[in-house]
C-alpha cells in the first residue's frame, strides 16, 4: 500500500525551528521528485520546497528561502524539512507530496498542522 505519513507538527513560538518528516511507504522515494506544500486557513496551497528525483537539487519558494532546508534519507525513505527562523505567516498544514517537483502530485500526505505564535 501506498503512503506517505507526515509527522513533526506542532506549536512553536516565533523564531523558532521545527524539523517534519514524510515517511513513505509501498514505493521508493527515489523515484520520484519530492514536493512539500502548506495551505494556511483560508489560502491557497503554496508549494514551498521540492527535491528534484533527477539529480536531488532542492529548490524553495521565495517566501521560505534560507529559513528552510529540505533533505533525503534514502535509507529510511524519508525527506525531513528542517524550518528555522518560523513566522507566523507560516501557520499551514504541511503537506509532502510526489510525482512533479512542483506538482502535479501521484501522492499525498495526511498533512501535519505547524502553528507558530506567541
């Protein structure tokens, strides 16, 4: 079975880190390009990271660059998005997803909710 299992959510004041991992299960990673997306009350979804399945570049949205890392553990089958510097404005459910760096997607994620406030 296919699944892709988010976790490492939580509260977290601004200026602070957070680090979440995508697990997936039934199917290798490594085959495919890796998106993260976050789709805050009332907005949009936002792609804000992706890792390239073809040479394992990573790119980031402008809004979250420098203060996000986005990486591949290939042994685990897991990518982890280590987010540092947190705002409030970045308050979403985060989504990891593949198929197309930045969509369209073959696969989601149940989400995992990041609420950064004082």
């Amino acid at each position: 079975q296919v699944q892709l299992v988010e976790s490492g959510g939580g509260l977290v004041q601004p200026g602070g880190s957070l680090r979440l991992s995508c697990a997936a299960s039934g199917f290798t990673l490594d085959y495919y390009a890796i998106g993260w997306v976050r789709q805050a009350p009332g907005k949009e979804r936002e792609g804000v990271a992706c890792i390239s399945r073809m040479d394992g570049s990573t790119y980031y949205a402008d809004s979250v660059k420098v203060r996000i890392t986005n990486s591949r553990k290939n042994a685990k089958n897991t990518v982890y998005l280590q987010m540092n510097s947190l705002k409030p404005e970045d308050t979403a459910v985060y989504y990891c997803a593949v198929g197309g760096c930045w969509g369209p997607y073959d696969y989601w994620g149940q989400g995992t909710q990041v609420t950064v406030s004082s």
